[in-house]
C-alpha cells in the first residue's frame, strides 16, 4: 500500500500552529518553556517539525517516541499487577517538568484492542488516573497548557472511507494549513466563538433542552458555570461547550455517529437519565464495551456539553476520529456529550482556590474517563433563562443568538 505523506510546507504549518498557537492558550510557547512531545511512529514525518517549531520558538523539546502496535501485546501478556502498575515517580516527574505537551494520534490499527476484555483496559485506564490529576492540578493552576493533533495514517483513512489523501484534506482545510499565515485564520475563528461564548455567558441560563432524532434532553446549568472554547485545546477545536450541573441531567439521547474507545467501535448509541445517571444504555454494536465504560467510578455521569457552529467548521466528512467527528460541521453542525470528567476551567472563578468536597457540592463531575459521544443529526436547542423566559440558542446547525 502506498502511503501518503504531506508536502513539507504542509508539515512545518501544521508544527507551526501547534506550537506557536495552540499552546499556552493561543498565545503560542516562551523562550526557556519545556515542551512534552507525545507522538507515535505512524507519525514520524511531523517529529522534525514539531521539534524545529519549538527549538525556533527558544522553548527544549522532550520526546516520547510511541512504536506502532505494541498495545495488544501488553494486556495479551500482563498480569493483573501489572495491568494497574503506576509508575509514580516517573510520572510525576513528567508534569513537574513540562510546561507544556503535544500529543499526535496516529493508528496503525483501529481495532487493535478488538476482543481484549473491557474490564482490563478499564483497569489500566483507573490505575493512571493520579496522573490525570497531576495534569489538571496543574493546568487548573494556570502553569500548565496541552494540545492534540490529528495524523491520518493508510488504517485511519480506510476506517473512515477515504482514501488516506482525503484525510488530509480534512486535517488541512480544518486546520487552515494550505493558508499563507494559518495562525492568522486561526484567530479570526477564534473571535468568532469567544463572541458565540461571550454572548451565551450573557444570557443566565437554568437550563437547556435538546429535541432531536430520538433525543429530548434536560440539561442543568447555573451560576456557577462559563461557557468555554476557541482556547488552543484540540486543533481543530471548533466547540463551544460548558460543563453542566450533571445532577439536573434528565431524558434520553441518541448518537448517530460511531464511537471508537480503546480499539473498540461501539455504533447507535442510546442513553436514558435519570437524575443525573445514565439508567439504561444500548448500542447496535459493542454493547458490552459501553456498559463497562458506564460501569466506571462516575462515568454515568456526564462532564460536558458541546455544540459546533456549521459556518465555522469546514469538517464536512466523517473521520471515525473524536478530535474532528466531535468538530463536524457539515449540514447540521453537531453536539456532543461527554460521559465522566468535568472542565473545571468552566468554573468563572479561581479554580485552585475550590476543594474537591466543593467541586462535588457545585456538581462538577470527576472520573478517569472522558468520553466524547456525538451527533450530526438536526436538533433545536431552547435556554431557559432564570428570569422564567425562553430562547432558541441553536437550530439548524447554527447559533440563533
């Protein structure tokens, strides 16, 4: 199989953008910062640019280079120790150093986990969660920023549909790489959803309800909530989201689009709440998977509710990938939800000044996981003001503010 590779100019756009915007909110890195460079083998050829961009930026590159295809071996091979093996002191040592990270995905096999038992990689998941705490510690503390990009490899297109060159064309025109100055486009998207969030902060909603294809949904929100987006976090990040009240989640919700979690594709998602929990469950395809993702601390809880306006998205293909299915803009835009950990950074306060008991008594979630599920479909989305008065925020995949 040929596989496709990017011009060069491409590449050093893309590294660019990662770099010198997404990180540190947009801003870009500073001179003397420490940068974390996740990336995996499939996706080599952008290792060179990244850590040119940062070298040129005056910021030190740490590498973590990933080989393709060892994952399965693992929970093949490992015991029950150590699958829930934490190596603390490593890790640790990680997220003190670093300022920042870049994470690259880049599969080589889609289905790599296909037919490990859920319940393992679950485990694995929990075991690391200090970790994820460390992380967010020290992002909520502003000392710390991330950034996710997308690499297409030959499995990941085929995944999708496309050819491996389609793909690209998806990363590249999401992600203004073909433009002269894309960190230019970037900010220009960037104002118009700090307008959308801005206006949306405005409006003191109680609360939302979403009517869509075998969707209608109550979702909490109050005073003690922001909007968030348009913050450098995932590129492409088209969202404007909030993490909601997840006691006051009520009704049931359909998913058109497919889930991968952990090498596994779970399809047509159905979820019912009842105060707050998902109380009944279903999927077309990889059932059991979703019940054991449920089944973890708070996972039956929801984090995050998100919406993506169609007239900034150029996302018009499905790419069987969270980073830009969850930034589809097609016909109707999208929403998502998100099952398990909460933003905190959507607290309008100062976040290291709240205890845990506190983040629980405002119903900020907490859980290992973060699972993003999503929605094409066509939907209208009506606030409810605290004054007792009713808006359309959304409808036909646009903002109506």
């Amino acid at each position: 199989m040929k596989i496709y590779h990017p011009p060069s100019q491409i590449l050093n756009n893309y590294a660019h953008v990662l770099v010198n915007f997404a990180l540190n909110s947009g801003k870009g890195v500073k001179a003397g910062e420490t940068v974390f460079i996740q990336i995996p083998e499939s996706a080599k050829p952008l290792l060179l640019p990244l850590q040119t961009a940062v070298l040129k930026a005056g910021a030190h590159p740490i590498i973590q280079y990933l080989p393709d295809g060892i994952a399965r071996s693992f929970f093949e091979n490992a015991t029950p120790d150590q699958i829930s093996y934490f190596p603390a002191n490593l890790l640790k040592g990680r997220v003190e150093q670093a300022d920042h990270f870049i994470s690259i995905i880049a599969e080589s096999d889609k289905h790599e986990l296909e037919g490990i038992e859920p319940r393992l990689i679950m485990n694995r998941n929990k075991a690391f969660k200090p970790y994820m705490d460390w992380r967010n510690s020290k992002e909520n503390s502003g000392k710390f920023t991330w950034t996710l990009g997308l690499y297409a490899t030959p499995a990941m297109a085929k995944e999708a549909g496309l050819s491996q060159r389609s793909c690209w064309q998806q990363i590249i025109k999401a992600c203004y790489l073909d433009q002269a100055n894309p960190i230019a486009q970037w900010k220009k998207a960037q104002q118009l959803i700090n307008q959308t969030k801005d206006k949306l902060n405005q409006l003191k909603i109680d609360k939302l309800h979403i009517v869509a294809e075998a969707t209608d949904l109550w979702i909490g929100v109050d005073q003690n909530r922001k909007w968030l987006g348009g913050d450098g976090r995932n590129i492409p990040s088209f969202e404007v989201f909030i993490s909601p009240d997840w006691r006051r989640t009520q009704g049931t919700v359909f998913f058109d689009q497919p889930l991968y979690r952990d090498g596994n594709l779970i399809k047509d998602i159905t979820l019912k709440f009842d105060q707050g929990r998902v109380v009944q469950s279903s999927a077309l395809q990889g059932q059991k998977v979703l019940q054991e993702m449920i089944a973890v601390e708070n996972a039956d809880k929801i984090g995050e509710f998100s919406l993506t306006d169609r007239r900034i998205s150029k996302i018009n293909k499905f790419m069987a990938e969270t980073l830009y299915d969850e930034n589809f803009g097609g016909k109707f835009g999208n929403f998502h939800l998100a099952l398990g950990m909460a933003y905190k950074e959507s607290y309008p306060g100062k976040l290291d000044q709240v205890s845990n008991s506190q983040w629980q008594q405002l119903g900020y979630n907490d859980s290992v996981i973060h699972t993003d599920i999503i929605s094409t479909s066509n939907r209208t989305i009506t606030a409810h003001l605290k004054n007792g008065q009713q808006q359309i925020i959304y409808q036909n995949g646009i903002f109506t503010l």
